[in-house]
C-alpha cells in the first residue's frame, strides 16, 4: 500500500457556484474505510480505485472496483463501499456539480450511475492525482483551472473507458418509446410531465425517476434539450428561416421565450449562434 497521506481538497461554494462545471471537492485516500449513504451524495460522485479493490453497491447493483476501474454515481442516488480486502483500499474521487454538469455529460454520452473500465496505458488513472497536485499547490483560488480540467477529465474518461450499467441499459428499454415520441412530438408547446408519462403508462414521479437515473435530468429538462438541439440545427441548415418561425417549430411558445430559453442553455442568442455556424 502507498504511504501518502490522506489528501483532501473542498472548494468554497460561495466562490465557484456560477461556474458551468463546478469542482465541489478532490481527494485521495490511502486507506477508504466502509462508507453508508442512504440518501446518496448531493453532487455528481467519481470513485476510483488506486490499488487494491473495493465493493460497492448503488441502486439494486454490486460491483467490484479494481485497478483501472471507477464509478460516476448521479446525485441523490443512495450508494455503500468499502474495501474487499484487509490489505486495504486505495481510491481518487472527485465531486461536481454546475449547471453544464448534465449537459456535459450528456455531450460526452456520459450515463450516471456507470462502472468504467480502461487499460493500463490509458491516461485515465493517473488525471485525478495530477489535478489534486495542482490544487494542493494553493494557486487554483477559484477553482477555475480544476474546472477546466474536471471537463477534460469527463472528455478523457469518454473517450478511454468502457462504460457498463444494466440499469441504465434496463432503463433505457423502458424510455426507448417515449424518446421516440419525443422525436415526433417535441414541436407541440403543450406537452407536459404528464403527457410523458402517459406514453409509457406510468406515474409521473416514476418516470421522473427513470430519467433522474439514466440521464441525470428531469424528463422536462430532457426534452427542453431535444428542442435547443433541433433548433440548432435548423439555425445552422436553414439561413432563410425566421428565429419566430424555429421557435414556433420546436415547441416554444413564443419568441421571446425561445430566445431566452437558448441564451440559458447556451450562453447566446439564437442570430449568435447563426452567424458562429
């Protein structure tokens, strides 16, 4: 087992809460004792193992964590873990939240609860451990550049681990026909949390539940997405085509609404966009 000491590092909220991807705290810990939260963790939760091997159980899941493997666990979602072994349990972890935090995820086809596997020479492992270091040093006040590369660590762990979760996969069987619906549907204004759980014949705190589990957002939040993404595209394809008339097809009420909708989501305006692309 490593002699490094337990290193932890908690950002203050009250300097970092507007940031897009915010870095709530990191840290290593060279010998993880057994942890028990019924009510989960009120931010995004990345655990990974550094040497030896861990058990940890989410949801109706159990996994074992080894070398080259880590867990990314949504907010609230209850969660235990301790090590396998007497030998101990070496683990990095990082907790985030932010406003771009799903949408980030989502961009990087990203689900929360998974398990991620990578190969020894990936350069997933080693990232946490650098990003702590960084931190350590006292020159990230604001937690700034470890936002930057929390976002880049999102990016490399997207692109180098293997992703497996059955109940996002069960999850997703479920959802499939109202993702679909959404497809047809997303232009009509009046949908509704209760319009979508009707597709699929369940409560809408049930299906709030399904989507809170596999995407991480509210069903709302999800097809609000759907619409800004279709309306990209037709700001990008479709020159000639009003800013009104994009709101009227992608189920906005009005222009007014659309345009600030886009701004919140994007940090611009739909003509901005337009004349980016």
């Amino acid at each position: 087992m490593s002699t490094r000491a337990f290193t932890r590092f908690v950002f203050s909220p009250s300097v970092n809460l507007d940031l897009p991807l915010m870095v709530e705290s990191i840290g290593y810990n060279p010998k993880q004792e057994r942890i028990t939260r019924p009510n989960g963790y009120p931010y995004y939760h990345w655990l990974q193992t550094e040497e030896g091997e861990g058990k940890l159980t989410y949801g109706t899941e159990t996994v074992l964590l080894s070398q080259g493997s880590g867990v990314l666990l949504p907010p609230g979602m209850s969660h235990a873990y301790e090590a396998v072994r007497s030998s101990g349990w070496e683990t990095y972890y990082l907790t985030f939240g932010g406003a771009a935090a799903a949408p980030i995820l989502i961009a990087y086809d990203i689900q929360a609860p998974s398990v991620f596997r990578w190969d020894t020479e990936a350069p997933v492992a080693p990232m946490l451990g650098e990003m702590l270091k960084k931190v350590s040093s006292g020159m990230d006040l604001f937690g700034l550049e470890t936002s930057t590369d929390a976002y880049r660590f999102l990016g490399i762990l997207s692109k180098f681990g293997q992703a497996s979760n059955m109940s996002v996969s069960k999850n997703m069987q479920k959802l499939t026909p109202l993702l679909q619906w959404m497809e047809q549907e997303y232009g009509n204004p009046d949908i509704g949390l209760d319009n979508l759980a009707d597709v699929l014949g369940m409560s809408g705190r049930h299906l709030s539940k399904l989507f809170q589990q596999t995407f991480g957002l509210a069903p709302y939040a999800y097809l609000t997405q759907m619409r800004i993404h279709k309306a990209k595209e037709q700001l990008a394809d479709e020159p000639g085509i009003t800013v009104s008339t994009i709101a009227g097809q992608t189920g906005f009420r009005d222009a007014s609404h659309f345009v600030a909708t886009f701004r919140k989501h994007t940090g611009m305006t739909p003509q901005q966009f337009r004349r980016l692309h």
